[in-house]
C-alpha cells in the first residue's frame, strides 16, 4: 500500500508540475493586466509603473523563473486585485468551498444510498417513482433556474431562509439544497442500477432462502458488493464541487474559490489564478487517494 | 419526540421573526454587486469603492453638487492666486477617525500619496494624469496648491481627493481606511461584509443612520429579493428586468453615456458622409422602453445635460435610413470603399441588455447597406482595442462604449476622448484639439460657451462618433427608508443624506 502511495504522489508531483506549467503560459496569453487595473486615463508612465511593481516588463521566461522560485519558498506571490498574499485570497475562499462540498456530498451520499436502495427493491414502486423524479430534475433544471425560484418562493414570499449569505445555519439551506439536486439525482441513479444488479445476484438469493430479513439483505450484503462504482461517481462529483459551485457561490453570495477563480481570470489576476488551481489540484490529488484507498477497504479482492 | 419537533418549530419561528426585523432602527444595509477588492480612499473614485468610503470614511477637499455646483467640504474657501496656484482654507476643528487633528499638512502628504509612483491610485492616475502638482503650507489651515499646467478647475479637480492622515504609507494601500467623515471603518469580513458606525467625534451635524453593513451579491435579482424581503435597504444597482416593483425601484440618469467610437484615420470611416450615414441609420427610439429603460435620454454629446456647457440645442439624428442610403450611394460614387468590412465591437456584461441592443445596431446598418459584422468580446480585449496604441491591421471599426462623468464639467472627458493625443481619442483634428484647450482655459459663462462650442462642432461638423444615449440606473429602495436615488449613486452613497420615514 505503501508503494502504491508514493507512486501516486510522485504522478500527482509531476501532474501538478505540468498544471502550473500549462495555467502560467496560458495565463500569460490572455494579454497584459494593466489595462484593467488603471484608469483608461492612466498615462503611459503609470501604466509602466505598474508593470514594474508587479514584474510584468520582465520576459515571459524570468517571470516564469521567479515564480518557480518563489514558490519553492511557498510564496505565492501578491495578488494584483486585492493587494495582499494570493495564497491567503484563495484558502479563505477555499474554506468557504471545502465546507460547501463537504456538507452537499455527506447529504448525497447518505439519502442517495437510502432512497437508491430502496427503490430498486422494489422496482417501479412509490421510492423508485420518487427517485426518478428526482433524477430528472437534477439533470434538466438548470442551477441557477432553481436557485432563483428558490429564493422568490422560500425567501420573498414564504419568509422561511435568507435570500443568500453566510450568517447561521439557516443561510447553508438554499444553496446546498440547489447543490445538492444534481450529484443527488445522478448517484441516485448509479444507486439504483448497482443496486438492481446486486439483488439478482446468487448470493442474495441464497440470503433470502436463509431468511436474513430484507433490511440485512440490502444494506449489508448487497450494497457493500453495489459502492464500487457509487463511489467512483462520488468521487468525480465531489471533484466538481471542489473546483468551486460558482453559479451557486454568485447567487448565494458564497466567497467560494469558484467564483474567485473566474474574477481573476477576467481580472488577470495571476497568482490567484495559480494558487487557487495549485490548492485545488492538490485537494483533487488527495481526494482520488482516498477513494483509492475505499475501494480497497470495500472490496478486500483489491490489493495495491 | 414531540418535544423535539416543539423545539425545532420554535427555532425555526424564532429565526423567522429575527429575519423579519433584520433591519435594525438606525442602521442600514446596502447590498453591492461586487465585493471591494481594495478599501483605499485614493481609489474612492471606483463606484464600488466609492459607495463605501467617499464623503462616508474620506472627506474631499472640496465637494461637487451636480444640482448647486462647487461647494465646500473640508476647505472652507478657496482663491486664485493666479499662476496655476489656488489657496485652499480649511475648516478648524476637523479631526481623523484616529484622534488625530485633520491639517494642511494631510491634504499636502494626500496630494503626493495619490500621485506614487509605488500604488496605481485611480484618483491621481484619472483625474491628474500629466498635471504635476506642488503644495506649500502657509500655516495649519491654509496651503498653496500649485498645478502645472495651471489648471483653472483646479478647485473641482480638488472635489475628487480624499484626504487622509499624513502617516499613510506612500508605498501600499491601507486594509483600515482612516478619514474625517461621518463615519468610521470598523469591520471588513473579508468575502461577506463591512460595517461602519457613525463617527461620534465628527466635525459637522450627526447623522440619522447610526450603522451600516455593507453585504456583496453578484446576482441582480438576489440583490432586488434581498430589499424585497427585508434583509437590505439598498440596492444601488439592479437590472432592468429586476425592477419590477414600483414601490421599491427608482429610475435615476446614471451619468453613462453609450455611444460607438469611431476611428476617423480609417477608409470608409474617414468620409463625413459614412459617418452621418452611420448616425442616420439608428432608430434610437425605438430602443427606449423595449430594450433600455423608459427614461432613456437620446444624446448629443459625450457628457451627461448636467454638464456645463452642454448644447441644449442640439437634435439627435433622426432615423431617415433612406438619406443614409443616398449617402453611401454617393460616397461610393466618389470612390470611398464603402463596401469594405467594419467591424462592430461591443463590450459583454457592459449594461443590461448590450448583447440584444449591439444586435439591433448591427441589424440597422446592415439594412442601410453597409458590410458591418459583430464582435462582442471580453472587457480585457475591449480595452486593448478601445485604448491606445490601437492594434496593427485592426481595419475600420466601430466600438461600443460607455463613458461616465458625473463630475459635471466636460474637462473630465474632452481631452481623452477627443484630443489628438486622448488616451481613446479616434480623432486627428486640430481644430478640435485647440477648442479643447481654450475650454479647459476658459472660466465662467466663457468656460460654458465655449465647451458648448465644441459639442455643437463635434455633433454637426464633424461627426466624430454615434451619439447614442444617456442612459438610465435602477436603484431598489426599502420602503423604510426616505432616500431618493439621483445621478450621484452611480459613484457614492453618502449614507448622511439617508432619513427614515
């Protein structure tokens, strides 16, 4: 296992190599920021000046060394937009985020599982009905449609939750109920089908024959066998999450590092532009990690 | 488990109710589109920035009323002193949130610090690019302001400086503002919120709003359900299509201006008749009420009718796509390559509705004749088009753009738009550049004319771009409040001017 450890995380190393490589030219392509940070009155001495302070007269490739090393000693560099540390910019916004995802997914997975469980036990019955309603919602309304409706009947009209914000606990409701929609009806589905195939398998029915009760048969002995593929999906919806819900984040008011990441690529901000995908890219890493390591503990068959 | 629920309900009612009275007596919220990247007072000429902390935390030297004209703020009076040079009097008694005593030594340290070459102020760099400034401190409350060139508004350009304690470093911008206002800085939640309490040591009368937080929601309906539902008292800028509520929306003129830049060095841009026929071929009324807003002003000129000097006289083009055809049939007939491509550039996000209103404009001169696509691009690629150097091998172009001045003198524009040497001037006319300079010279009656002059010659004679419209704001006001949007909001909120009902 170990091993298999370090080998990831020299792959993740060289990824995360080639991803700062990539974001710093690509970057660069999207044009000079000092047009959008000085007046378009600004003279051409204070646009230079500009361009000084922060390194932009330099050559693309010394401006691509001094960032290496600069980062070597974890600087981050300065951000252009809020003149303080890029780094502190984007794990502010990144704990906003992390606890976004963290709260959607744990109620993904947790009604997910139960409600796909449930309705492929009884095929066409009134759980399955209930997921597929939900399903079809997920895919074909758009977020921020939901959100929107969301906020005039639940806030304008009802009075129930805040519009948006961040202030208690009745401000996480909206936006991690129209989060949740999507991934919800999604794994749902993967839930069901797994689930589907998992309780026509031999060792089921020989369950049933031993007359181990239905609540035993599914969430002990058939759904461990039907996770393998619920948690590569998970997986791969949580990584969403974490790249940031920027529709949700906008409307909400969330200061989540989705919705920083394309203020600074409008903005040109570069270091947070770098910090944000480095620190994201990171949490990526370590969460295809982990998910490696589940499918090992789910299906002991599997060895590194 | 019925205790359970008892308590849960009870909670939920609870928290129901506290959102209900969210707005306290004497404070306000006001919800903001964007959150302040930067809380510096030498960039409180930002809108954002401006809502917040102009005349709110940082007082000006002087203090420009689009309805009254220059009026004092923390300069009692002023007097030239010919030269170039302005003496400035300051009020006694005034004094800085810290504690400290607010002297002529401030106004000389803010002067120089909006003007470092170290911080990119935005102050210093739009409103005294190319002006060199020099201060002499004749006692506390009296100094010389020196501009070369001299500059006969000087005592207006004063009315854009905010001025802060001698102490504030030359070389960064503050996190903490610290100024003479009604108020001061007291929280910045990074992402959610700022807070600013009336400022008990303050200077000049109390004012009604003892509080106000300060939340940032980038989605216009959040912010127009926001005041609807009570959490917030003001929106100073909601779209068009969220201003469904009588009650709650004001309408006000937000000192934009929309119109195309045209580049005259350009074929067939370069030919008075394209031009003419480029104003003749939009039907700008019929924009107004269907995709802008019902109070849409039809423009003649660069600058809000606010402005000094602007020509009251002067019509709008009509909309006569016929003589627009008949002049094009005649340029081409003089050899002007009418049918060479031109490119119409518009600026997304720019204003509600600038997608569908750039494909209307197309749309017209495409029905007069002339060989017009559309590019709608980002506001970084805008700016590399819009202002100079302009690109190689751009070809002739039309640019959307907005242009705000709610500093109520022409000075603020004429030179960048129009001067041969303008920042985003599409003009090489030396006509045009010497009527600018003898308006920014001139003062008084003679100052008016002679800007009036120069719409009357850039409107008729020249034709330099497609006037379009001055244009409209929406601002949603909770019904709590007696507090009337005007063509200021655009930039500030001076949260003094705000009673209760």
């Amino acid at each position: 296992m170990l091993k298999f450890l370090g080998s990831r995380a020299i792959a993740s190393a060289i990824s995360l190599v080639g991803l700062i490589l990539l974001v710093f030219f690509l970057s660069r392509l999207t044009g000079d920021p000092t047009g959008l940070y000085l007046p378009l009155d600004a003279s051409e001495e204070s646009r230079n000046q500009f361009r000084e302070i922060h390194g932009l007269n330099d050559p693309l490739l010394i401006q691509f060394f001094n960032y290496l090393g600069d980062l070597v000693r974890l600087d981050f560099g300065e951000s252009i937009r809020r003149s303080e540390p890029a780094i502190d910019v984007v794990l502010r916004g990144f704990g906003w985020t992390l606890q976004l995802a963290v709260v959607t997914m744990s109620l993904v997975v947790v009604f997910s599982i139960i409600l796909g469980s449930l309705a492929a036990f009884h095929v066409g019955g009134v759980f399955d009905r209930i997921a597929t309603f939900f399903s079809l919602i997920g895919a074909s309304a758009p977020d921020f449609w939901i959100a929107i409706v969301a906020i005039v009947i639940f806030s304008v009209n009802l009075g129930w939750v805040p519009t948006s914000g961040t202030g208690t606990v009745w401000h996480w409701i909206l936006p991690v109920s129209v989060l949740f929609i999507r991934p919800f009806g999604l794994i749902l589905q993967i839930v069901r089908g797994s689930m589907i195939t998992a309780l026509s398998s031999a060792y089921v029915k020989t369950a049933r024959a031993k007359g181990i009760k239905n609540k035993a048969i599914i969430f002990v002995h058939a759904l461990r066998n039907a996770l393998l593929p619920v948690i590569t999906v998970i997986g791969d919806q949580a990584a969403a999450l974490l790249n940031g819900a920027v529709v949700v984040e906008t409307i909400f008011g969330f200061p989540g590092v989705g919705k920083l990441m394309i203020d600074s690529i409008l903005q040109r901000d570069f270091t947070v532009v770098m910090a944000a995908i480095m620190l994201t890219a990171t949490a990526i890493f370590v969460m295809n990690l982990v998910i490696d390591i589940l499918y090992s503990i789910l299906d002991p068959r599997i060895r590194y | 488990m019925n205790r359970k629920i008892h308590l849960l309900l009870a909670s939920a009612l609870a928290t129901n109710v506290a959102f209900g009275v969210a707005a306290q007596e004497n404070s306000v919220t006001v919800v903001l589109s964007e959150e302040l990247e930067i809380v510096e007072p030498c960039s409180a000429t930002k809108s954002n920035v401006g809502r917040v902390l102009f005349q709110n935390i940082s007082e000006t030297v002087t203090e420009m009323d689009p309805n009254t004209g220059l009026q004092p703020r923390l300069a009692e009076s002023w007097e030239d002193m010919g030269n170039g040079t302005w003496r400035f009097t300051l009020r006694p008694d005034v004094t800085f949130s810290d504690g400290t005593d607010m002297r002529t030594d401030d106004v000389a340290h803010s002067l120089v610090r909006m003007k470092s070459p170290d911080i990119a102020c935005e102050i210093g760099a739009k409103f005294f690019g190319g002006i060199e400034i020099t201060t002499n401190i004749i006692d506390e409350y009296t100094i010389d302001v020196t501009a070369s060139p001299a500059q006969p508004i000087l005592p207006m350009l004063m009315s854009t400086v905010t001025v802060t304690p001698s102490d504030t470093p030359l070389d960064s911008f503050v996190d903490h503002p610290i100024g003479t206002g009604p108020y001061t800085f007291d929280e910045y939640i990074r992402g959610e919120s700022i807070t600013l309490n009336a400022n008990p040591n303050y200077w000049g009368e109390q004012p009604t709003v003892q509080s106000a937080t300060y939340v940032f929601r980038g989605d216009s309906a959040v912010r127009a359900a926001m005041v609807a539902a009570g959490e917030a008292d003001i929106a100073p800028n909601i779209a068009l299509q969220d201003a469904t509520d009588d009650a709650l929306d004001f309408s006000y003129p937000n000192s934009e201006t929309l119109f195309l830049r045209i580049e005259h060095a350009q074929e067939p841009l370069n030919d008075r008749r394209v031009r003419e026929a480029l104003s003749l071929a939009v039907d700008r009324e019929a924009f107004v009420g269907t995709i802008l807003a019902n109070g849409t002003l039809l423009a003649t000129g660069m600058t809000p009718p606010s402005t000094i000097g602007y020509n009251r006289d002067l019509a709008p083009y009509p909309f006569d796509p016929e003589r627009a055809r008949e002049l094009l049939a005649e340029a081409a007939a003089d050899g002007v390559a009418i049918e060479t491509e031109i490119t119409l550039i518009g600026r997304t996000n720019n204003f509600a509705n600038v997608l569908e209103t750039m494909e209307a404009l197309l749309a017209m001169y495409q029905d007069v004749g002339f060989n017009m696509k559309l590019e709608m691009v980002e506001v970084a690629e805008w700016l590399e088009r819009y202002a100079k150097p302009f690109p190689e091998d751009r070809g002739p172009q039309l640019i959307q753009a907005q242009h705000d001045n709610a500093n109520g003198d022409p000075v603020f524009s004429m030179y960048f738009k129009y001067h041969s040497d303008g920042q985003q001037s599409g003009l090489l006319d030396p006509n045009v550049d010497a009527m600018i300079v003898d308006a920014t010279a001139a003062t008084g009656d003679e100052r008016a004319a002679k800007w009036s002059e120069l719409f009357t010659y850039l409107h008729e004679e020249s034709i330099a771009d497609v006037m379009l419209f001055h244009m409209v704001g929406f601002s949603r006001v909770n019904e709590r409040l007696d507090f009337t949007p005007s063509i200021r909001t655009n930039s500030e909120l001076q949260l003094s001017q705000i009673q209760f009902n």
